[in-house]
C-alpha cells in the first residue's frame, strides 16, 4: 500500500526532514509513526498525500510511483485518502453535517448520497444527535470525532492522523485510537503520527521510529 525507498527531504534552507527512509505497509496495516517534535513525522505524512516532494528516494502509494504523478493527478490520489489533523481544522460557521459533507461537495457526489454517507459516519463515530450542532459548542474529543468523520466519509482506502490526540486527556485519547482501531478491521490501511508513547505501547501495532529525518526502528510484525 505504501513504499518508501531511501527517501530523503531536504527542505530549501538546508533542514533535512527526511534522510534515506525505506519501508513497506502492507493494504489493511495500522502503523503508528514515533519521534520527538522535528523527527520528520509531519514531513513523512506530506510526501504521501503530496504536500512536498521528495528530495531523493521514491514514494509509491498503491503501486503508483508519485514521481509520476502530475499536478492534475494529484486530487485523485487525495480522494483515496482520509487525513485527521490534531487541531480538527473545522469550519466553525457551518454546521456538523456540512463539516462532514465537505470532502462529498466537492467530489460532486449526489445529494442523496451525501445524506446517506454523512449520516453513516457520524454514526460509525456516536455523533449522529449532533449533525445539526456546530462545532464551537463541541467537546475537543466530539470535535475530534468530527474531524474523523470527514475523513472517512468518502470511504477512503488509507486513513492518516497527523498527532489526533495531542490535545486531549488520556481517557479520550484512547477512545480515538479504538475509533482508528474499528476502521482498521474492516480493512482501511491506517497510519498515525503520534508522541503518545504510553497509549500506543497499549495497543499490539506496528511502530516505526524516526529520529532526525532517519527511521531508526520498524517494529514490523510477521
């Protein structure tokens, strides 16, 4: 599903984000992604949803060389992936259902087939009371929930999380991490870049360890 080889990102004044990077996720993986504030966890995340292109090395998603893509392309592989930020990046003037419908307006998906899909991922995530809600009257884990919402509401084969739980207590945290954990069962390839080392230390993952731009542990499972 996702490949890296001996990939490397050096960044314009001269900070290399990544350096000689090489791995291989496997369709239907949950792996979560370690290392200090500047490891190159953000920066790993971007290469795939091609945010940033990298220095050296190819990235292959899906089979697909990225180095192949075109700037036109780029929306089609974006709409086979689901991204959760840490801070939500909601639209606080519109509703909960319009929150979770964005991805689906924009695609051009049907106007009963938006309903029918908001409404299923609001109730994968135990929102469906609050579509009528807005966002400024959430909780940070129901707005979290949301943000989780929106991006798998167009059933994408890959779900990123860049830090998903850097803002909330323990007990929420691990309430998100079960949500990623559902999605994985029924098939959806999952990575997460998070510092939470004692929650993921709690759940029997991949962990892929960074330390200034160079992967320095994969916990690969047989």
């Amino acid at each position: 599903m996702i490949r890296f080889e001996q990939v490397g990102k050096r960044y314009p004044n001269g900070h290399m984000g990544l350096d000689g990077v090489s791995f291989h996720i496997r369709r239907g993986e949950m792996v979560f992604i370690t290392g200090h504030s500047g490891a190159g966890k953000s920066t790993l995340l971007k290469l795939i949803m091609c945010m940033e292109r990298p220095s050296s090395g190819q990235v292959h998603i899906g089979g697909q060389d990225l180095r192949d893509l075109g700037s036109n392309d780029i929306p089609y592989l974006r709409r086979q992936i689901g991204v959760v930020f840490q801070n939500h990046q909601l639209l606080f003037d519109r509703t909960v259902f319009d929150n979770v419908a964005l991805p689906l307006v924009i695609n051009g998906t049907p106007t009963d087939e938006v309903g029918r899909r908001v409404r299923a991922a609001l109730d994968k995530v135990g929102l469906l009371n609050k579509e009528k809600s807005y966002p400024i009257a959430l909780s940070g884990g129901e707005q979290q929930r949301i943000g989780i919402a929106r991006a798998v509401v167009h059933k994408p084969a890959l779900l990123l999380a860049d830090e998903p739980t850097g803002n909330l207590d323990p007990s929420l945290s691990a309430e998100i991490m079960a949500l990623f954990e559902d999605f994985n069962r029924v098939g959806v390839t999952v990575m997460i870049a998070s510092h939470d080392l004692p929650l993921i230390a709690q759940l029997d993952h991949r962990m892929l360890t960074l330390d200034q731009g160079q992967l320095v542990t994969d916990g690969e499972q047989a």
